[in-house]
C-alpha cells in the first residue's frame, strides 16, 4: 500500500486521527495481555497470558467500533511454575474445564484527545461480567511491509471473586495473602485484515 492509499484510510475523530472501517487482528508478539496483584499486602505480582487472538472491527461510526478477544487460561505465566500450576488449578482458573476466557466489547466512548472507554462483557469459569477499560489509542502507521498497524494502551480492575477464583489465605496481622483486586495492563498493536 503506498503512503498516498495509507494516508486515505485515516479519519477523524474530535480530533483524533484514526483508521478507515476495517477489520484489524491483534499481533500477538508485539501485545501484552498482563495483570498485577498485591501479594502480602506489601508487593505487587506480575503476570500475562501469552496465547490468545482477537479482533478489532472499526465501524463506519468509529464508536460503534468492537472488540472481541479469547484467552487461553493455561497460557499464565508469572515466571513461577508452581504458582502458575496453582493458577491453573480448580482453586483459580481451572484450565482444564475452562479453558477459555473471553472479552466481548458493547460499548465505547471518546472521553478526550486520545482516550477512550471500552466497555464489554468478561467471561471467566462461565461467569460473565462487565467490566470497563481505559484505553489510549497510540496511533496509526503503516510498517516497512506495507501493512497497516494500530496500537492501544489499556488498563482496568476487576474483582476476582466476581468470577469464582475465591482461593485466599489469611494473614496473622489481617488481610489476605492474595489481593481480591486485579489490576488490567494492556499493550495492543493489530494489522488491518488483508
């Protein structure tokens, strides 16, 4: 695509330059799916996924735009094998019945400049929930290879126990070793569907 095709894709939103309709597939090996939890009450525990696809589909009216994106739940990786066994267990993912877990788009809002609010439904061990993110949209560019990219920087918090991952122990001083809140942290980049 020459620079003068890529440049008719792009539009406006209150300012915002974004893409033409289209379809756009998450790369995954320049995304991160990942999550922060308190541990001990004094230390944060990061962690991601690092198998799961998705797709963006960028309507005619930029905010009647979606997102639909699944996860496999085995694919946990905290750089600890005995913790992500744990995660993958009955007492929290339970992988091997769920294998899946999946985010469905059903709203989204331009809230200023570059920043945006993506609501949708979470679904986790079979329990679905809404949930929103903030999202920056990073911009449009088109790679040496001529296709079309797009980036995202998002961020949310959800309840675990909203989704039955209830495993817990208590502290002699109070509080639980693993924080009920989990912090979202996303990267995304997508190409435009040939």
């Amino acid at each position: 695509m020459s620079s003068t095709a890529a440049e008719k894709e792009t539009r406006e939103l209150a300012g915002l330059t974004i893409p033409g309709p289209g379809t756009f597939s998450i790369d995954v090996t320049h995304s991160h799916v990942g999550f922060v939890v308190r541990h001990m009450k004094v230390a944060k525990v990061r962690g991601q996924f690092t198998d799961y696809a998705g797709t963006i589909v960028l309507a005619e009216d930029p905010l009647e735009s979606s997102v639909d994106v699944a996860v496999r739940t085995a694919s946990v990786d905290t750089r600890e094998e005995n913790r992500d066994n744990h995660l993958r267990s009955g007492d929290f993912f339970e992988s091997d019945t769920h294998p899946e877990m999946s985010f469905r788009s059903t709203k989204l809002e331009h809230v200023g400049e570059n920043e945006l609010r993506l609501t949708g439904d979470l679904t986790i061990k079979a329990v679905t929930k809404p949930i929103t993110l903030d999202v920056e949209f990073d911009g449009v560019v088109q790679d040496p290879y001529g296709n079309e990219r797009i980036g995202f920087s998002a961020k949310g918090e959800l309840d675990r126990f909203d989704y039955g991952l209830t495993w817990n122990a208590a502290l002699e001083a109070g509080g639980l070793v693993v924080s009920r809140n989990v912090a979202i942290q996303l990267e995304v980049e997508a190409t435009r569907a040939s």
